[in-house]
C-alpha cells in the first residue's frame, strides 16, 4: 500500500501514527512510504527487524496543501508519486488524507478513469441500526448532473455487493421527503431515471429517503446524493455518534471513502483523521486490493476489465 505522509491537517505525526498501527495488526501489509526519508525513519526506527522488512521508502519533500486548487497535483508531490508507484506496478493502492480533491485528480490523471466517467465518487460505509449503509458521493462531486447520480446508484450498488457481501442492495437517493417530486432538480430528474434503470447485483431503487434513513439503515443500503450534502452527512452522523458515545453496538466502520470510478485501489482519509483513522483506512485500502473489489465493480458495471478503456485525458471535471 502506498501511503502519503505528507497528506492530512496533522501530517505527518499522525500518518506516522497510523502506519506503524497498520502494520502491527496486519503481518502481511507492506507499505510504500511516500514523503521525506527522515519522516519515513520515524516509522522504520520504530518497528522491529521483521516489521522493517515490509517497509519501503519513496522520497518525496513536496506536498498539496488542503488549501491549494486540485491542479496542484499536476506538479510532483507525494500523491502524485504515490499514484505513480501503483501505475508502475510498485504498490497496489494508494491511501492519502490530504486534500480530496487533488487525490481525485491525481488518481484520475496516473491511472486513468472508466469508461464515460467524468466524475469519480468517493463512498464511504456508515454503521446503522440495520447494518451498514453505503454513502456516495461523500466529497468527489460537488455539483454532478442527474445523469452522474443515476452512474453512482450503479457504482453503490455493485460496491455493496462486493466490498460487504450485501445481498440484493436496496438503494434509494436522498431528499428532503420521500414523496415523488420532492427535492431539487438534480432529485426530480434522476428519480425517474432511477426508476427505469437495471441495478446490478439484483439491486432494486427503493425511491427517495432521508437523512434519519442513513443512521436507520431499514429503508436502504446504499444512499446516493451529491458529494456536497454527502460529505456535511457524513461528518454530521460521526459527530452525532462522538457526541451519543460511539455508533451502534457492532457498527464500527472505516472513517475513510473509497474511490470508485479511477482505474486502481484508492482510499481518502479524512483531513483531521488521527492515526487510528489512518490505520483504519490502509487497513480498507488492503480489504479492498484482496478482495479484488475495483476490477470486481467495473466487470459487474462494464461486463469485463476497464484496462484497454480507461480515459486519461487532462479534463478531470474534478471541482472539490
């Protein structure tokens, strides 16, 4: 797993942090350390002999910064290293809590997108009363079109299926009721379309649902909704559960997304993660490598490998 250091609000004491948790609890994780030699000593000096043995280091000094445009990741930094290792076949995923939108470009740019992707979605899974929910879009896509949506039903769907073995997902699409018609334009038009579309993996749509059905998880097992709404849920259900002491009985999930739609295994920590979280997304970063899950998603999406298809074209559309 390649593992930016340099990416997050506390970078990089707490990327450190976390990678030295990650390859404690996981004997056969191997990590590429993306970032300053001395910061990477850190963890190296840390770990045992053996534990040492399954570290490599790429030195890279230049970071994006959390402030800066997603283009910055054009210029050589750490994501943009990172990307590149999993792209030469160094690594086999990338984890970063930098800046969304500059890993969004940088993975669309290095490993290219599926086919009639313009904008990739981040999801993340949510521990509810009912199991756990599938989130998308948390922060890929600010403003996509309805036709975007309907595309990331898909994606939610196929990654329910794959990456937490839910049978038949139930899908629904977030609004302020439940009622046909209700919502912005962007609901009004895809709720048909959703209606009429073939789910893979047996999904059903289940019509629109609301905010309290993310924290449910009765009505729905994937949620779709616009990177912007999906990423204030996101964090509004987390503070609520720190705030109630913690999220349901068993309900434990990763605080980090996947990114779906970039041809290679990528996975977005929050910005003010700590460590734990970090470890907790290396650790999905490797679930989800094992378990084959993007090139699963894409054959159940595209009925084969996106390889020969890929678009690596400079219009990312990324707007975070």
């Amino acid at each position: 797993m390649a593992v930016d250091l340099l990416g997050g609000d506390d970078a990089p004491a707490v990327v450190v942090d976390g990678a030295l948790r990650a390859v404690r609890a996981d004997p056969d994780l191997h990590l590429l350390l993306v970032g300053p030699t001395e910061v990477a000593g850190a963890v190296v000096d840390a770990l045992d002999p053996v534990q040492r043995a399954r570290i490599t280091v790429r030195p890279v000094h230049a970071a994006v910064g959390m402030a800066d445009h997603p283009s910055a990741a054009r210029g050589e930094s750490t994501v943009r290293a990172a990307v590149a290792a999993i792209r030469a076949g160094l690594a086999d995923a990338l984890v970063s809590a930098g800046s969304t939108g500059a890993t969004v470009t940088a993975a669309s740019l290095g490993l290219g997108r599926w086919p009639d992707v313009r904008r990739p979605a981040l999801v993340a899974t949510l521990p509810a009363v009912g199991g756990p929910v599938v989130l998308l879009d948390v922060g890929g896509s600010l403003e996509p079109r309805p036709g975007t949506l309907a595309r990331h039903a898909l994606f939610g769907a196929a990654y329910a299926a794959v990456a937490h073995a839910v049978a038949e997902p139930r899908v629904g699409l977030l609004s302020v009721g439940t009622e046909t018609g209700k919502g912005d334009r962007a609901r009004r038009q895809t709720d048909p379309a959703l209606r009429a579309a073939l789910l893979p993996c047996d999904a059903r749509y289940v019509g629109l649902v609301e905010g309290y059905d993310v924290c449910l998880g009765t009505r729905a097992d994937v949620v779709v909704t616009d990177g912007f709404t999906g990423n204030v849920l996101l964090k509004a259900v987390e503070g609520a559960y720190a705030m109630a002491g913690g999220p349901p009985a068993g309900g434990r999930a990763p605080r980090a997304a996947a990114l779906l739609g970039v041809a290679g295994t990528v996975v977005v920590c929050h910005g003010a993660a700590v460590g734990e979280d970090v470890a907790s997304g290396i650790a999905l970063a490797a679930h989800l490598w094992r378990r084959g899950a993007t090139d699963r998603v894409s054959a159940l999406l595209y009925g084969g490998g996106t390889e020969d298809r890929t678009d690596r074209s400079t219009d990312t559309e990324v707007r975070t």
